[in-house]
C-alpha cells in the first residue's frame, strides 16, 4: 500500500518524525505540491494526505486507486466531498488538535491590540523611557477587556475555549452559530442573532467553518453595525471576511482595529488592501503551528491511517 504526503513541510519541516506513517506502508513526502502535480504524485496511492493542496472532482477522477484521504487539518474545505462520496473515497479529518494554540494566538492578537506590546517595548528600547520625565507613559490609550463582550462567530471547540478565556478576563460572552447543536443557553454565554453580536460586541472573533453560507459573513454591512471601538479576530479562515470591506473599515475608522492569521489568498498577493490597513494586525497563518500542535496533529493523522486500514475509520467527514 501507498501513501503519499503532498505537502508535508508545513506539518513537519524537520522537528518531527515520519516514522509513524512509514511503519503502516511505503510513504513518499512531498515537501510541497503544485496543483499541475497533483495527480502525477498520488498516482497509484491508496492513501493521499493533504494540508493546504486542493483535491478536485477532475483531479481524484484521475486517481482509480485512491481510495482515502486524511486532511492534514480541521477545515477540509480544499477537498471536493460530493465528488468523494460518488467515488467512494473515505475523507477524515483531525478535529481539535490545534484549539489550544489557536485561542493562544487569538488573545494575543487581541493584547496587542488593546496594550500595543511590541510598540511600547520598541519605544522603551529606542530610550523613550530612559529619556521620560515620569515613570510611565503610553503612547495611545490602553484598553481594558473586563466589563466588555466578546462576540463569538461559532461555538465550536475553539470558540468555546475562546469563551472560557474572555470569561477569565471578566469579559461577557454573546455567541452566534447556525446550528447551535444542543448547546443550552448558560450563565457563560447567551446566544444572540448575529445582528445584535456585530452592534453590542467590542470584540468580534471568527471560530466558524468556511462554507458557502459564511464566505464574506464579515463585510461593509456587518462592519457598519459594529462599534467604532470594536476590534475584529480571524484565526478560521480568510474568505470569511470581504478584505476590501474591511480594509475601507479600518482606513474610515468604522471599528478600532483587526487581528488576522489568515487571509483569503495564502501567501497574499502583494495588493491585497489589508497588508496597507490602519490599525491591522497580520499573523503569517501560524495559529495552527505551534509544536505541540503539530505533534497532535501527526498523532491523529497517524491513528486516522491506521484506523481506515484495519476497516473501521475514525474522524470522516459527511457521516
């Protein structure tokens, strides 16, 4: 049996070991995969595993022995599932692994924002505070988190980590999701139509999938109903938010600023608006990376091969 790893540099770029999956069948890794390649390289896999490398009705039609796909990730969105289904190739995922890391990144997007870290360590290394004639001094005003709302675009795993940490800092938790899965209303969150979360919160966070229905759930809209001091987070996915829109929000002053890790197109083009923002903080897609998550991430990957090999597989999408 086959297994092939189209783009593996991401997950693994030398910190961690293949080890696992090379002792279940023949593995070839690819550091990374360009779209013209793809059906070269997983020709005569079984078993293809892909992070960020799209897998198309045209492509997988031209992989007779394909027969399961592990997303090296939790949003499979890259990979066509009703051309899956019809060619009766299994599709799993890896929930959860990174929920941790990506809350982490999202508060300290948010700090930033509100305390502006880096700017005042720079100005204390540049002599500003050597050379100040008081103890202390900010450069802009500094904002505190308790007492504020925290709005939530999906209540899944992350978000409802992101809820436990805005609580933490004496934050209130509005959250928003189009199914809300049994989730009873509670004393940490109250549910809220996505009308009220965009003009009560002051802080707005992403955590939903990216699907039809939410590509551009961010835009002028939205962002006109938001408050001028509220504060926009996407550590999901980039083409949930309209860039232009909320590039014209951040140079008009419509909300106070934005923390983003991803991007609709990734690495961005150069004139993509938002790189030339006010008030724009742009994270390089690492919410994932962390090395713990990465090391769950293979696990899981590992145990989802494993699992589609011995007949019974675990974590498959559209059950």
């Amino acid at each position: 049996m086959q297994i092939v790893v189209l783009d593996g540099y991401t997950l693994n770029p030398g910190d961690l070991s293949w080890s696992g999956l090379e002792a279940l069948a023949n593995l070839t890794v690819y550091e990374r995969t360009k779209p013209d390649e793809v059906v070269e390289r997983a020709k005569g896999a079984t078993i293809a595993l892909t992070n960020k490398v799209s897998l198309t009705a045209g492509q997988l039609e031209q992989l007779p022995d394909l027969k399961f796909i592990s997303v090296l990730a939790t949003g499979f969105n890259i990979i066509d599932i009703e051309a899956t289904k019809q060619l009766g190739i299994t599709v799993s995922n890896v929930p959860g692994y990174s929920s941790y890391s990506v809350v982490q990144l999202c508060i300290a997007l948010l700090v930033e924002l509100t305390h502006r870290v880096q700017q005042h360590s720079d100005a204390v290394h540049q002599g500003q505070w050597v050379n100040a004639p008081d103890f202390s001094f900010w450069q802009q005003p500094l904002v505190e988190l308790a007492g504020k709302k925290m709005g939530l675009i999906g209540l899944g795993d992350i978000g409802q980590k992101m809820a436990d940490v805005a609580l933490a800092l004496g934050m209130e938790v509005l959250a928003y999701s189009r199914t809300r899965k049994g989730r009873l209303e509670s004393e940490r969150f109250k549910w809220v139509t996505l009308d009220e979360l965009f003009r009560e919160s002051d802080v707005v966070s992403l955590h939903c999938p990216l699907t039809p229905e939410t590509k551009g759930i961010i835009n002028a809209t939205c962002l006109q109903k938001m408050k001028q001091t509220a504060y926009l987070l996407n550590t999901a996915r980039g083409p949930l938010i309209a860039e232009a829109d909320l590039a014209q929000a951040l140079n008009e002053g419509w909300i106070a600023g934005a923390g983003l890790d991803v991007l609709s197109v990734e690495p961005p083009i150069a004139a993509n608006p938002l790189l030339t923002a006010k008030n724009c903080l742009i994270t390089p897609h690492i919410a994932w990376a962390s090395v713990e998550a990465r090391k769950r991430l293979l696990n899981e990957t590992i145990a989802n091969v494993k699992a589609f090999m011995e007949g019974n597989p675990r974590n498959v999408i559209g059950l």
